[in-house]
C-alpha cells in the first residue's frame, strides 16, 4: 500500500514539476525556514539541533587525542559521520552505513575540509607524537529531504562554537575543562538541488528527492569560494544550469549565515 501512494506522490511531485509548481506550494528557489539549537549535549565539546522544514538533525562534536598521519606529523584531522536512524523515517534501515549514509557524510565532511576552514596545524599538541582529532558525527531525527544542507549548518555551527579541553602538564584531557576555541577562517555551507520534470528546485523534500532525475550539491563560503560539490543521482544538468546553481547557492548562504549563531 505504501509503494502504492509513494509512486503516486512522485508521479503528482513530477507533474506539478512541469508545471512550474511545488507539492508545498514553495517557489522553486525557495527554501524551506530553518531553526537551530545550540549546545544541548553537555558531555560535548560543541552540539547543535538544525530542523530545516520537517528535517530534524542532531550534531555532536568530541576532541580526542590521536597519533598524526605520517605524511601530516604536524597537523591534527576531523572525521565526519552520519546516521539515518531508522526513527527518522521508514526507508532508514539500522545496521551497517548505507551508501546513502557514506555519501552524506562524505559531501559534508569534504565542504568543511576543502574550505580550509580549519587550521589543522593548529590542532598539533607535539609534532610527530600527539594531535587533536575532532569526531563529529550527526543523525537524521526526522528524515522530510536535503539532509546535506542540514547536516552542513549543523557541521558548521558545531565547529564555530566547540569548546577545546584543557590538556595538564603530560598533554592529557582535563575532562569538563576547556581553554578557547576552534578557530575557523571561514564558513563553507552546502546548498543542494534537483532537478524534477526538467526544473531546478532548491533545497528537496523527501518525495522531491525521490523523483529527482539529478541532484547537485555546492559548497560556499563567506568570503566568494566554492570550495567543494557533488553530483548526485543518475541525470544530468547543462552547463547554464551549473552556473545557475552556484550563483543561487552564493545568495542562499549569505542569508543563511546572517541567521546562524556563529562565533
């Protein structure tokens, strides 16, 4: 019964698609309000709760102590995770990551990495011996599409306001103490489009996903680059429509980061 009335879903999103039209009755550059909640998980170093329409996630950020990468003696490193718990919604499977759930935390780690946003000489404890490592993984609450935006505003907003644990004498945690910040050089967002009945629409729900001929994501930042994106799903877009989505993602983010608790 439910592949039933999801394909009918699809095929009414695809129709009004053609149309011009959305099932919210959004227009097709408009994005969806967007709510943050900051600093709710108190054993983390930094936390924050995005809901971007419907789309519910959580992101949590621990500093740990690690070896360096011996190629990198002297610079520290972040991992990016992300669930999609199968609370969020009935196609979210537990288990072992999907490809779904790799790509994900692939498209929004690599925006924060290839920004540079982060200095990771600056997370170097002692060369060749001990360096920060930042864990920060995020879940799907409620799984309503374009969990790549909000797992970005979530990455980033994490990032800006983590707090970094003290270290004593012998370079260990101080648990429940902190001294400063993570410095970020800029503020790279993700901004992700499909295309449906050969329209672009902004920022997906579920069902505009699902019926999605492609999807693109673009990573920008606040001071004019496009520091990474990401081609999605099997279609294709031309090149005016490639430089129609980065000129929108640019405007898009701006406004998004006037809206953001950003330290």
């Amino acid at each position: 019964m439910r592949d039933t009335t999801l394909k009918y879903e699809i095929s009414k999103a695809t129709d009004l698609a053609r149309e011009g039209k959305r099932l919210d009755g959004r227009k097709l550059d408009e994005m969806r309000e967007f709510t943050i909640e900051t600093d709710f998980a108190k054993n983390a170093e930094g936390s924050t709760m995005v809901t971007l329409g419907k789309t519910k996630v959580i992101a949590g950020l621990k500093m740990d102590i690690g070896t360096p990468y011996p190629d990198n003696q002297d610079e520290g490193a972040i991992s990016v995770g992300a669930e999609t718990l199968p609370l969020a919604h009935p196609d979210y499977e537990s288990g072992r990551p999907s490809s779904d759930e790799v790509e994900l935390a692939r498209v929004v780690d690599r925006g924060i990495r290839e920004s540079k946003a982060i200095d990771f000489k600056s997370l170097c404890i002692e060369e060749g011996k001990a360096v920060w490592v930042g864990y920060l993984d995020f879940y799907a609450l409620n799984g309503d599409g374009n969990l790549f935006d909000a797992g970005s505003i979530a990455t980033l907003v994490t990032f800006a306001n983590a707090k970094m644990p003290k270290l004593d004498k012998d370079n260990k945690i101080i648990r429940g103490e902190y001294d400063g910040n993570i410095k970020l050089a800029r503020y790279p967002l993700l901004t992700t489009f499909v295309k449906v009945g050969g329209k672009i629409f902004l920022d997906p729900t579920f069902l505009e996903e699902k019926a999605a001929e492609a999807r693109y994501s673009v990573s920008t930042s606040d001071d004019g680059f496009m520091t990474a994106m990401q081609k999605g799903v099997g279609g294709s877009f031309t090149l005016d429509e490639v430089n129609y989505m980065i000129d929108k993602a640019f405007k898009v983010t701006d406004e998004i980061r006037k809206k953001l608790k950003l330290k």
